[in-house]
C-alpha cells in the first residue's frame, strides 16, 4: 500500500524546528510491511488544501501532521472537512475533556479553543494523552462521493504525537494491511571500504536476486549497507554480503564502532588507554560517549603540543628531533607508553597533520601514523585522508578504531 | 519568488538520517528574503521524475538534493538531463579533477565514478571542496522548450553540500533576487542563557521596532539569536541586544565558543591545558578541531578511571576516598595539576555524573564540577544538567569554556 506523509507547519519550512515525525513513523510503520513514498512539508494555511489533494490521488495511507492547535493558522481539521465534504461537529464528551484540562491549569477558555472539539462526520477520535488536541482517524472513502486514502490527521508536538501514534494509531493500521507482513530489512556497518568499492563487491551479484532492494548510504570513514525483500531474498543476500565483505561489516545492528568496541572489551575484561596528538581528543570523546565506557576505557593523553609528547608519555625528544613528531617512531613511543602508563591491555596513538597548515612535501597534510600496542605486540599504519580538519580526524579515528577491532577479534 | 526544496533518497524516507537540509538552506535563503514554499522527500530512483515535472509548474527556484554519487541508485543528474532534454557530455577538465581526486586517496578508478563527470549541456559546475560529485546550477528555462525554474542540483552529504551552497549557490541566488542591498543581518552567539530567557530579555524590545524580524535557535549551551531589517532598525535593536545580553553574547560572526578561546588566547600569547573526568575528552575535541589551535593548546588529560586521576595528574587518592571523585576538592587538584604540568596558563578540569548509570540521591545524574585554575586564583563551579549522556557533556563543555573565556577577558 502506498503511504504518504503530509507535515503541515511555517515553522518547519523556516528551519528553526527540526521534524521528527518521519522517522518516527517509517521506523514503526516497517515491521507492518509499510514504507513512506513521499513525504511533504507544507506552511500551514491553504497550502494544506492544494497538498492534500494532491495527495489524495495516490496515496492509499496518508499522515498528516500539525495545524490541531488552538492559535487561527491552525486550520488542518476545517480543511480536511471541507476536502472530503463533512460537516463538523462539535463533540460533546470532547468538549467537556477540554474544559477539565485546561480548568486544571488554570488556562482561560475561548471560543479557539473550543474549536478543538470540532470533529468531522464520521472521523474516529483519536486520544491525546499529552496535549490538548486530539488525533483523527477518517477511513479511506469517508464520503462515497470523494475518493480519498486511509487518513490519520496527527498533532504536532512529537511528544503528543507519539504515544498517539503507539497507542492508536498502530492498531487500525495493523487491521488495515493484515499483518504479518513478511518483508524484513537488514543493515550492515561497514569500515574501511569506501561506497564505490562497497558496491563493486556485492552490488550486482545482490541485485540479481529478485525481490531485493538495496540502498547505501556513506558518512565519512563508514558505509551503510540496507537491504529489504522477503525473507528468502534477504538470506541469500544477507549470505553473499557476508561472504564479501567480512570482517569489514563491524555491526549489523544500528551500534557506532565505539560502541563495538566498548562492547567487545567488556565482554573479555580487557582495557584500553589512548595517546591522542592529531585526533586532539577525538578518540577519548567518542568512546565516552558510550555509556559503561568506564569499565573498559582508563585514560586518554592528548599530547598535542612536541613537550606534551615527552611530559606526559616520555617520548625521547631525540626521536622527535630526528623523524618528527609525525613519524612512525613517534607513533611507536606514544602507543608503547601509553599502554605502560595506563596499565591497559591496549593502547592506541596517532600522530598526523590535520592541517590546513604545517604540511611538507615529504609529509602532505593528510598523513597520519596509528600506532596500536597489544599485550605481545606493536603495530603502526601510515595512512593518507586529504581532507577537511575534521573529516581527518574522524577518518583517523575510524582506522584507529578498526585497527583494535580487528585485532580484539584476533584477526 | 517561489522556492521549492526537493530530497532525494530512500535512506531519508526510511528515517535513519536526519535530513539536515532544510534547515540549513531555510537559514541561509532567509536574508534573501527567500523562504522555502513546499519541501519534498521522494526515493532514488523514477520517483525523482515525478516530483521534479510536478514542482517545475510550480517552482521559480528549486533545490534538488542527492544522487550525485558514483552508486548506480544516483540517478539524479540523468533524471535532470532527461526531463529537461539536455544532452550529457562529460566534462574533460572534471573527469581530470575527480582522477587527481581517487589517485591520491589510492581508490581504484571505476566507469561508474566517471559518470560523476557528466554535465547536461548548458549546466554550471559547482565545485565540491569536500567530496567527488560537483553540483550543477540550470538556469530557468535553460531548454528554451521546456518550462523550467533556475534549478540548483546538489550533493546529498551535508558536509559537501553546505560549503557549496555558500561558496557557490549563494552568489548566483543573490544575481536572481536582487535584493535590496539595505538589508541587514546580524547573529548574536549566546552562551549561559536559554532561549525562554534571551526572548524575556530582548523580545518585545526588539519586536517594537518597525521593520525588524526577529529568530532564536538553540542548541546545546547555546542560543542564537538573529536580526535582520534596513540599517536604520538594525542599529536601534543592535543596541538594545548588546546592552541586554553584554557578556552572554560570545560572538556576532559565526564563531564556536571554542573558536573564540582559541582566538583571545592566541592574541594575548596565553595557552591552556585540560583535564577532564567526565567531558572525556570533548573539550580537547573541540579545541583540536579549531584550525591553529595547537598555537594555544598543549595537552589533554582524560582521566576517566580513578586511578587515571591519581597517575596521571597526582590526585591524592584519599582525597577521591573522602569526597568523592565528583567533588570540589577533585575537581581542584585537577585543575591544578594540569596547569602544573602542563606549564599553560590555563587550565580547566571537569569532573560529573554523565550518567546513565552512576548517580545516588546525593549526587544525582548531572551533577558536575568545572574547575578553573588562572594564574594567580582558582575557583570552582557546581552546575546540574539533567540530560542525556552526550547533551550532559555538551552543556558541560559549554560551560567550561565560558567559564573560561570570562577569565580571560577579565570579568
């Protein structure tokens, strides 16, 4: 069934509010088999009439948010009667429920706010737990005389919206399509693959099984794989992705790597420490963000001055003088002391330049040195990312992060 | 004129990327005296047809976004070419730009990454600093056949598509409108109050003078607030926002806190360190991510295990066993000892429950200390934000260095 969705607001158009609604709604509406085709913003006002009508030709499910409040530019309900002919009626039970909440709040009554007792023939009321105006439910061809889609006129606030949505919302849509729907959907995190070469491994041997969509979608240092078909599709998929990729997918869940990481770590009672120089912190702050980080993460040097380097992680200032301090013998101090110092399982270093500034023909900015210590091992990677300050840094961090990935993995 | 925003791609409608585009292109647009009248979120794919033939009957300018990739789901240059009968030719000086590209980061050339130097005949190029697919500018009408907006097609990653608007969209958007030159605008960055309470303390003030508009956005520790009108009414409400908001106005130019830090530092020759409990290194982040901050910034301790804040900063460890490590005295000696052995100036120390986990009734998750050593005085301050993990670190952070930034400016 083709589901659209219709969000009504001049604040949203404005940019000042971010909207919520669709990602609320595609991610529970999936396990019903149902995706949003379209979604539109429109100001409130007269461009809701001309939407909805629009709408109504090729939607079969249609969500309309917004425009239920008491202020005048909230006119969705008057112009959803009068798009499908009904007549509004003022709902008594309604009307009192009104009265009540806002007497408890000591809210002075006006006739606007009475408007929100307005109901058109034949809508299903939807409850609003949290909020003054409450939901619509109006079933496909309400009027006979005017085709028109499954309809659920929605409020606004994402706070009142939701726990609608959830609670009554959700039950008329599963009697609508009939669960169970079989289609399932997939995701893999992948790392260390940039999305062309992502796509040459398993792009068409996937797409050569019918039924099967396949999306992909890149942030810097990481690729999002998503496949959607049934059942049968996605395990013949799912096992080509697999064979392909490898160990490249880090997560098939929605987790960030550091959250891999911290999981990983958890799960062995193994530790890890960081000497950070060019990710300047990067490292410490993306695992932090991970609650229980502390049971894995000890301590993180952001040496970032050449005398940070030899205070606080006695990095002999002869190496510095004779490779630099963006060298692998750097690189190799900072990783070897860190881990002593820590008294970690592992410890992690990177020294590069980030740039704009401070590069050389010899060392570009871009290049960059990941150092990982291990209980009875050392490794150091010199890599190469061109780019913005802070795209570097976060294409540092992911190698970094890989790199204790795969070898926590014993790969 | 009638602007018209449309979205590409089938990872929005699925709801797992925020769309960041609307918002961004609202703002910039808005001092034009531009706003956006519909916005659409279709998938890759046919549905970029559709949506495209729809909104140039109705659209002056248009903005489409996405499908600019090397992917074969980036088909939106060919659904532009094809709808508005242009010919693709592939541009030489491109094809040469986007190889220099690959060969230096070691990818392997496809035919499919060359597709990205296709241009329809009679398109402008708009050069991508920060990634592979370019932009494309169509001038209205462009097929003197076909009936078409001044057309801006641009990549979907915001981090490539944001630079681009502002280095090459906006020029020509201004060669379209024509604004008058009069039109003012102005930003004002605020730190240390919330939204509700910057409107308290400017909004009717402001609103009062004739031809004035008036917007707030607020993030994390932070409130924007933005003014735009004629010289004249500019003036009359600059005025009365500076004498209002003095010192919580961190910025008029687009600058970051840690951007401001970094800045009044490097003026006066002063350099700071960092120590850092619960913040986890968010703060040498931030810092680090300021191009020229290594001028100012020697080092990070990120402490984030007690026996890391004994190690590596000497905290007494009867002193975590008497307090606390969240606690005044904690947050003290790290303060001092990172200004110790740092050698800086300056050093700030953060020391809280981020939560989830963590709190009691005494200290509760949010409760944090921000300590900050000068040279010749410390103090400390307790602040409580109740919020999720990484918008506790965020308001902490913020706080940290505003705390610091009124040290250095002496108030």
């Amino acid at each position: 069934m083709r589901v659209d969705l219709l969000n009504t607001g001049t604040e949203l158009l404005l940019g000042d509010v971010h909207d919520a609604h669709l990602a609320f709604i595609a991610q529970e509406i999936f396990p019903l088999g149902l995706r949003i085709a379209e979604r539109r913003t429109v100001p409130d006002g007269e461009a809701i009439r001309d939407a909805l009508t629009e709408l109504f030709s090729r939607a079969e499910i249609l969500f309309v948010t917004g425009g239920l409040g008491p202020t005048t530019d909230d006119i969705t309900r008057e112009i959803v009667a009068d798009v499908l002919g009904l007549e509004l009626h003022q709902n008594p039970q309604l009307l009192a429920s009104l009265r009540q909440r806002l007497d408890a709040r000591g809210i002075k009554w006006t006739s606007r706010i009475a408007r929100q007792a307005d109901v058109p023939a034949g809508a299903e009321i939807l409850p609003n737990e949290n909020g003054s105006a409450s939901g619509l439910y109006l079933k496909a061809n309400i009027n006979p005389h005017i085709p028109s889609p499954h309809l659920f006129v929605l409020p606004g606030p994402p706070r009142e919206l939701q726990p609608m949505f959830l609670a009554s919302a959700m039950p008329i849509l599963r009697s609508i399509v009939q669960v169970p729907a079989s289609t399932e959907r997939r995701l893999y995190k992948i790392v260390r693959m940039g999305e062309s070469t992502v796509e040459e491994a398993i792009g068409e041997k996937v797409l050569a099984i019918p039924g099967i969509e396949l999306g992909y979608c890149a942030r810097p240092g990481e690729v999002d794989v998503r496949i959607i078909g049934e059942p049968d599709a996605i395990s013949r998929a799912d096992a080509i992705i697999k064979h392909e990729l490898r160990l490249s997918i880090f997560s098939v869940s929605d987790e960030t790597l550091e959250e891999v990481i911290v999981k990983l770590l958890g799960q062995r009672n193994e530790t890890f420490a960081v000497a950070e120089s060019c990710t300047g912190g990067l490292l410490a702050n993306r695992i932090t963000n991970v609650p229980g980080a502390s049971k894995v993460f000890i301590a993180g040097y952001v040496c970032y001055a050449n005398q940070a380097k030899i205070d606080m992680l006695d990095v002999d200032p002869t190496l510095i003088e004779k490779h630099g301090a963006v060298s692998e013998p750097v690189a190799r101090a900072l990783a070897e002391h860190a881990r002593t110092r820590a008294g970690s399982t592992y410890a992690l270093a990177t020294t590069g330049i980030a740039g704009p500034s401070g590069g050389s023909p010899e060392k570009p900015v871009g290049t960059v040195y990941i150092a990982l210590r291990v209980p009875d091992d050392i490794m150091v990677k010199k890599l190469f990312f061109p780019s913005d300050r802070e795209t570097f840094k976060q294409l540092t961090a992911q190698a970094a992060f890989d790199l204790l990935r795969r070898k926590i993995l014993g790969t």
